[in-house]
C-alpha cells in the first residue's frame, strides 16, 4: 500500500499523527514495565504502586494480600 504525500499539510498531518500513535503506545507500554519493575521489589509499598498504575491487573492486588 502506497501513501502519497505530496502536499506539506498531508506530510505534516502524517507525522503528527505518527509521533501521537507512538507517544501513545509507549506510553502503555512504559506504564506496564514500571508496574512489572515495582513487583519486582516485594514489599507493600511497591505492591501498592504496581496496583494503581496497572488496576485492571488482579495479579498486583493478589500479589499484595
């Protein structure tokens, strides 16, 4: 599949939208190495980190009862 971008406002726009997808996806992704990183330190407070930055994971709150 071929893009054209021959105008500036169509390259601009592409890479603006490019940049806000990537920003996007590490920002999902950084959330869920750092909640992975917290578990790695096994201790209440780090538990309790883990399971406010990842809520929809159960594993944190089993992790941390």
């Amino acid at each position: 599949m071929r893009v054209t971008l021959h105008s500036a406002i169509r390259k601009i726009t592409f890479i603006v939208v490019s940049v806000l997808a990537m920003a996007t996806y590490l920002l999902l992704v950084g959330r869920t190495y750092r909640a992975e990183w917290l578990t790695s330190h096994v201790n209440a407070d780090s538990l309790e980190a883990a399971r406010v930055l990842e809520p929809g994971n159960a594993d944190y709150a089993h992790d941390l009862g």
